[in-house]
C-alpha cells in the first residue's frame, strides 16, 4: 500500500513538472526567448512594392477616361467655274454628330513613374497626359441639312451612278468634330477622371498620401 502512495506521489509530481516545463515554453515563445517557435494563427503582411504596384497600373493599359458626344456643322461649297451656280456646283450644308474619346496609356510606365515611400504611406505617381482617339461618326444621327446642286452637277451624278456620295462631307465632319473636342475639357476631364480612380485604388490599398501628375 505504501509502494503504491509513493507511485502516486512520484505521477503527481511528474505531472506538474511537464506543466510547468509547458508552461515555461510558452512563456518564452511570447517574449521571443525562442524565436524559433512561430505562432499559426499569427497574420502575414506581404508589402507591395514599387515594382508590384507599377506593373499592377501597367496591367490597366488603356484607360479610357472620358467620353464627349459633338455636333458640327459642316459647309461644303464646289464650283468657281465661269458658268452660274444654277448650272454648275453645289452648295451643301451636313449636320454631324459623333463620339471622341479621351484616354491615358499606362502601358509604357516605367520605374521611375510609380515612387512608393518605405513605410508605404506616401505614392507618387507620374503619368503621360491624356490623349484623344480618332473621332467617330454616327452617320445614323447625321444627315444633309440643305443641299443645292446645278443642273450639270445633277446630271453629271446622275450620270456616274452615285448621286448621294457623302464621303468627303463624313471625312471633314469628323475632322472637325476632333478639332471641337481639342479645344474643349474633354482631356482635362479624362486626367482628373483618371486621377480619382487611381486615388481610390491606392487608398484601397492602405495608402494616405497619393499624388497624381501629367507630363509630357
């Protein structure tokens, strides 16, 4: 009986010695007395980089930023022969309206155009300014608003089998609906379009301070 109170004994003491030992490495594993134990529920930050972030903006290509809708209208006058214009010539008046869109090319950003300050608070991002694509007629909204023809010139395109070719006046319209969207907000709007979305982007990110400029 005597034996076996003693094994008891023996059992109980072993029994706190592995808790305490237990309880020891715990103790050293929070306050980094063993760096080698890692804790599995802990989380994992992965830092995104400069290099990271440009080639994310690079992946964006094309971004098409604003989209302006323009009505024009267009003159065409033929003629200067010695013969009066209710013989010879033609006195057209087209109305055209279409799209121009501007856009900014991410494509060929480089290192330099994306710097990313080392607490990863701070991007400064150096962009091309926006540029406008070719203009692009509705020829469904557009139509001949007045057209007056000579008699020859009736029957000369008549006679050549197309009487309602319009090519010239769609070419000039949209050459002059490109000049319109030059001269209006079209590409201030695309860079401050483009500004807020890469703003938002960077702020989803975790940055605080984002700056966004146009060169070139």
């Amino acid at each position: 009986m005597a034996r076996l109170s003693e094994w008891r004994r023996r059992f109980v003491a072993g029994g706190i010695a592995l808790v305490v030992a237990v309880g020891l490495v715990l103790v050293g594993s929070a306050i980094h007395l063993l760096p080698q134990l890692r804790n599995p529920f802990s989380e994992t930050t992965t830092e995104r980089s400069g290099p990271v972030l440009l080639q994310s903006i690079v992946q964006l290509s094309k971004y098409e930023a604003a989209s302006g809708t323009f009505q024009v209208v267009v003159d065409i006058s033929s003629g200067g022969s010695i013969l009066p214009s209710f013989l010879e010539g033609s006195d057209t008046l087209f109305i055209g309206v279409g799209t121009e869109n501007s856009y900014v090319d991410f494509s060929k950003l480089k290192g330099q155009n994306v710097q990313v300050s080392a607490d990863r608070l701070t991007a400064a991002l150096t962009l091309p300014k926006a540029q406008l694509e070719a203009a692009q007629l509705n020829v469904q909204q557009s139509y001949v608003f007045a057209q007056q023809q000579g008699l020859f010139t009736r029957v000369n395109s008549f006679l050549s089998g197309n009487p309602n070719s319009q090519q010239a006046v769609y070419e000039l319209a949209q050459k002059q609906i490109e000049g319109a969207a030059a001269k209006s907000q079209l590409v201030a709007d695309a860079e401050k379009n483009t500004t807020a979305m890469l703003t938002s982007l960077l702020e989803s990110l975790g940055f605080k301070n984002v700056s966004v400029k146009y060169t070139g």
